[in-house]
C-alpha cells in the first residue's frame, strides 16, 4: 500500500462556525502544507476540536470557506471528503476482532474481499500489529488499540489524516513512544496530518507547524521552536512551555536588535520585534536562567525561596527585584538550599520581548 505522493493541502479563509450565540470559531485562516503535520495546540474549549471536525465534514461553517487539495468543501458531507480521523476513545468496535475493525471500512465501501484484506493486513504491518488481526481490542494494551485505530484510518488511503487528542487515555511513557510512532509513520508516508492537542510538549515533539488557538482565534502560527523561542504574547509564551515574565526597558534600536535593561545590572540584546524604546516585557524561559551560588558573580541578586529536586534537574524559585522567578537548573552540581544568596545571569537562548505588550 503506497499512501504516498497523494497527500493534499488544506486551507481555511476567514471561517466561522457558530452554535447559537456561541462562538466556537472565529474567521481563523490557515494553512496546511501537503505533507505536513499541523498540531491545533491550545486549552479546552479554545476550537481547535471544532476546527478538526470542520475539516473532517462532521460540521459545516456559518462562515467562509475549507479548501482540500484546492477544491471547496465546505459544504461536503464527511462521506464526500477523503480524510480519515482517529478519535480520542479510539472508537473500535468490542465484538469484531483486530482485523475486521481494520478492514471495516473497507467493507462498507464495496471494495472487493481480496483487496480488503491486502490493505487490511498492510495497514495492520505498518503500525506493528501483523499477526493480531485474529485478537479483539480488549485482548490489547491502550496503545495497542490506539495502533489499531490508527491502521483502520490509514488503510482508507486518506488524503488528509486527522487525530483528535490521540493520547490522552494513554500513560506519560506510552504517551511518548505512541506519538514518535505516529510521527514517524506520518513523515514515512508523507500524509498531510492535523493533530489536536492540549499538551504542549506533545506538539512540540509531533509537528512540522503548530498553530496555537486561544477563544476561537489564532494566537500564533509557525515552526515549534518559533513559538517556543519567540511567542507573541503573555498567552502563547506561559501556554506554550513555561516562562517568567519580566518588566524591563528597551534602551535603544540597533539593526534588528535591541537593548534591553533588566533591573539594574543587567543587559541584554534581544531581537526588537518592532517594538519601540521605553517600558517593555520580557518572557524569560526557566531553563535560560543560569544560576550563582557566590555572592561576588555578576548579574542580578537573588534568594533562594523553594528548591525541588527532579532527578535529571532542579526547579528553583527565586526571589528578586523583578518578582518572582522560576528557573529550572539542569547543570546542577550541588542542590542550592532555600534561604541561600545567589547571583543570576541569563543564556542568549530563551528570552524574548514579547510583541504585543498588553
């Protein structure tokens, strides 16, 4: 079964979807990239489940308009549109066995008996389940149902491939290995994916793009490490990722950068973002906070409030005169104990002004 080189783009123009006077979607526009996986990444009732379903066919927009592979489908049924979704509760059927919940819909399409298992047993080797098609789902483990949901969405041969917070009954370490299979299996067979979730290490790990929703709205698009790196604003830089944010003074322009006084003894030079000189707000990640425990280093001083140690670091909470800061320590040689002085200086990487100040 080659999937691939049939992969298709999707594009949304200013579409809305409305339930009564509630707004789930609000004239967003994106893009999907033909071969690309998308992550919809954003908090519960944000509308990144509506906009899957909105591609899917299983809802209509009030508004404008969905693209697949360059044509309108905005007002398909979901049975007119090629693209298969795998839902959260993996939804297999209890009584049929591994193979006959693969070749499902398969059947009910009329494609021939021969054809079917071919593609049936293909999908079940292609997401390491070969020689199970005779198990019923209750016989596997939650991963391995989610495989088999997976295999019965792939052996459809969709154009677009849809995943709705695929993990989320699965346990931290299963969660890991399912979803570097599931991208893996993505990048193999080049299928344009979109991936809800909410957590955001998840979408990190999965994506090519993520697009990060907030109250119906899209709050910021682009690469993982962009919208980890660089986040718009306060929302993006505190959902996405942990982050401090600081009060600070850009001080003056030079080519693309700025420089930026943090308290008093520290400067930074930071990417302006097209901010102008003055009172500004800087998100500093907890891992870009280096950590002093003598007294005469250079940078900001601080005391040590909490320190917990986790094994491969140690989260600290840190009381300075720009607040409260949270940093996490993954250099540590010696556990830095509560009460104790130290100094604080910052790494180049993850710190950021934050564009829209509010």
């Amino acid at each position: 079964m080659s999937m691939t080189g049939q992969a298709a783009a999707v594009r949304f123009d200013a579409v809305s979807k409305h339930y009564g006077p509630v707004v789930a979607v609000d004239r967003i526009s994106f893009e999907v990239q033909a071969g690309d996986l998308v992550t919809l990444l954003g908090p519960s009732g944000c509308g990144k489940t509506t906009t899957l379903r909105l591609i899917a066919g299983l809802e209509m927009p009030t508004s404008g308009s969905v693209f697949i592979d360059g044509h309108d489908v905005s007002r398909l049924p979901a049975s007119a549109r090629d693209v298969s979704m795998v839902f959260q509760s993996y939804a297999l059927f209890p009584h049929m066995t591994v193979f006959e919940n693969v070749s499902y819909g398969l059947s009910v399409s009329g494609i021939g008996k021969a054809e079917t298992r071919d593609r049936a047993e293909e999908g079940l080797r292609l997401v390491g389940l070969a020689g199970y098609g005779e198990r019923l789902p209750s016989e596997l483990s939650g991963g391995q149902q989610q495989r088999v949901a997976v295999a019965r969405a792939l052996v459809l041969e969709p154009t677009v491939l849809l995943f709705d917070e695929p993990l989320s009954n699965l346990d931290a370490k299963l969660r890991r290995r399912v979803r570097e299979e599931i991208r893996e299996l993505q990048q193999t067979l080049g299928l344009t994916t979109v991936y809800v979730t909410h957590d955001q290490e998840e979408a990190l790990a999965v994506s090519d793009r993520i697009v990060v929703m907030r109250n119906a709205e899209i709050a910021q698009e682009g690469a993982p490490v962009e919208v980890y790196e660089a986040p718009r604003d306060l929302f993006v830089a505190d959902f996405v990722g942990d982050a401090n944010v600081v009060e600070a003074e850009l001080v003056s322009r030079e080519g693309d950068h700025a420089i930026v006084r943090v308290g008093n003894e520290v400067e930074l030079r930071l990417p302006h973002r097209n901010l102008p000189a003055g009172p500004v707000k800087i998100a500093i990640r907890p891992e870009a906070v280096i950590l002093a425990a003598d007294e005469k280093a250079t940078g900001l001083a601080a005391t040590v409030l909490k320190a917990t140690y986790l094994g491969s670091h140690v989260e600290y909470t840190l009381d300075t005169a720009l607040g409260e800061i949270f940093v996490a320590d993954h250099q540590f040689d010696t556990l830095i104990s509560p009460g104790s002085r130290v100094r604080i200086a910052f790494r180049d990487r993850g710190i950021t002004l934050l564009e829209e100040q509010a």
